[in-house]
C-alpha cells in the first residue's frame, strides 16, 4: 500500500524534486523508529542458575519469544507480572528436565492457546495471520501492472 | 472495468481498515480455552484451610462440579462471591475453590467473614494447578462434567446471566 502512495507521489509530482525526497526520507526513518520500538525487551533480572550453558540459552530464547498472556504485548522476559513469573519458572523448570524448545511450545500452547506464541502454527485460523500480507502485497502488484498498463 | 480497478486501493484499504477495526476493538481481551472438552489435570496441592490435608484430583469427587478461581487480592472475586453463596444453597452442583497466589490467613479470613461457598480450596500459592489450566487471571470458573471432563470455561465475574448462558445449560442434559 505504501508503495503504491509512494509511487502515485511519484508520478504525480513528475519527477522526484528534493522535498519529495525529503519527505519520503522522513516517512522511512518513522516508519523504521516504529518497528525497531516493536521489539520485545529484555528488562528482567530474574536470576535463574544453569549447569549447563546450552539449557541456559534456551531457556533465554524461549523466555523471549514467549508471549505474556496477561499483558497484551510483552514477552515473558520482559514482564515482571506474577504470572509471567510463574510460567518463566515452569519454562525453567521444563529445560532442565531436558525437554526441547518445541516441546516446551506444545506444552504451553496445549494449556493457553497459540497466544502464547509469537509465531503461531500454521493452521486454518492461523493463515490469514500467515499469508494475508503476501496476499496484500500480490493484488497491489496487480494493480499496480493494471495502472501502469492502461497508461 | 478501468474505473474499479481505479478505485480498487481505495476499496482495499477501508476494508482493510474496517476489518482491523472489528477484531482489535474487541473489549475482552479473552484468550482462546484450549482445555475445552480435556480431563481436569492431576495436581498434587494443600488444602487451604489444613495444610497438612494433600489433595489430589480423587479429591473432587462430587461431580459435575464447578472449579473457581480466586484469592483476596482479587476485587472481581467478591464481587462474585455472593452468587457463588447463592448456588451452593440453591444448586445440587458443588463448587471447589481454587485459591490462586494469595496470603492463607487473608484467603481464610475472607472466608470466615463472607461465608464459604466451597468443597473445599485448594492453596495454589505457586500457581502451578492454575498453569496446567490456563489461567491468566482471577476470577475464572471451570466446568466439569460428571466424567471429569472440563466442557465450559469462564473468564471473569459470573453473574445470573453468564450462569444461565454457559452454565446452567450442561445441568439440563
């Protein structure tokens, strides 16, 4: 969608002067300020011991791609509330039992859903979440070939 | 056919928009209950008011029955509380407490002054029962049928209506 403002700006200003570029220019490092702040944080210092250097960093990547299920976009790590508390516990608890990353998945998405993932299976309802974007990206194309060709 | 295609990144974007609208304006931020139709999970847990007493799954025996979530910290959970007092004096179903992250002497204190609508509560200090079922919250109220399967979950206060929209409908069958 982007791309077609873009482009449209484009077109109608002939040629791409240098305010156009500016301003283009402005709306890129906005856009790239907002998703670089949509990244989930590591805030917490929980201390939680490991033997085993392996188990610990998959303890760490689990705790940061699961999502918090009582704040509504945090992941575990970056969440203090008693809750996340208690399922870092249970994750911590599961990777020294030796259980693998997906395991501990299943485990917790058997108990409160794909939410608590932030990349979900793919599966019926979860398509659109998977491929609606590409989707998008496909009939713009298309309409962009459709303009373009009548011109 | 040209004029559509015009107008078609128009049409698309306020769909779009609209679409968007509908699904993140949605008040509850409720979860998906996965554990619909599963059997009740075993746990091994004290009771609140002994906590010498073990209890266990065999332990809720009378069924069908309800499972509540609560704890004292929790405002919503007294806001309920009086139609949990209701069912117990009114309804065959028996209710069991599960008394979730909370202080006992406050837990049994509340129970003390309010009354005691449950079996008995289990004191899930740890949450670790509340983990196996998914709870995110409190107040939230399981149901079990006479198999020991969960069929109906509620996320929040229950109230009449919520009793008779998801509730009440399992004791008629």
């Amino acid at each position: 969608m982007l791309v077609l403002l873009i482009k449209e700006y484009g077109k109608r200003s002939l040629q791409f002067t240098s305010m156009n570029k500016l301003i283009i220019f402005t709306i890129s490092i906005l856009l790239s300020v907002a998703a670089l702040s949509e990244e989930p944080s590591i805030s917490n210092i929980d201390v939680y011991p490991f033997s085993d250097p392996q188990k610990e960093e998959l303890f760490y990547s689990l705790i940061f791609e699961l999502r918090c299920p009582k704040c509504q976009s945090s992941n575990l790590s970056g969440s203090n509330s008693p809750i996340s508390n208690d399922l870092k516990r249970e994750v911590y608890e599961l990777v020294n039992e030796g259980k693998s990353a997906q395991q501990i998945e299943a485990h917790l998405i058997e108990r409160y859903g794909n939410f608590i993932v932030y990349n979900p299976p793919i599966e019926p309802a979860t398509l659109v979440l998977w491929y609606g974007p590409l989707f998008l990206l496909f009939l713009s194309l298309v309409i962009i070939f459709y303009i373009r060709r009548k011109k | 056919m040209n004029k559509i295609i015009d107008i078609a990144p128009l049409i698309i974007f306020v769909a779009l928009i609209l679409v968007l609208l509908t699904f993140l304006s949605e008040k509850e931020d409720q979860l998906e209950s996965v554990l619909i139709d599963s059997t009740f999970p075993e746990f091994s847990i004290a009771s609140l008011k002994d906590p010498k007493r073990n209890l266990s799954k065999k332990d809720i025996s009378e069924l069908p029955a309800l499972i509540n979530v609560w704890a004292t910290w929790c405002i919503a959970c007294r806001i309920e509380h009086p139609f949990l007092m209701d069912l117990k004096k009114n309804s065959v179903l028996k209710i069991y407490g599960l008394n979730y992250k909370d202080e006992r002497e406050k837990a049994l204190d509340l129970l003390k002054r309010d009354g005691d609508p449950y079996e008995f509560s289990i004191y899930d200090f740890d949450g670790r029962l509340a983990i196996d079922l998914g709870v995110y919250g409190a107040p939230e109220t399981f149901f079990i049928d006479e198999n020991g399967v969960i069929r109906e979950r509620h996320v929040g206060v229950i109230d009449k209506r919520v009793w008779e929209e998801k509730f009440a409908i399992y004791l008629d069958e």
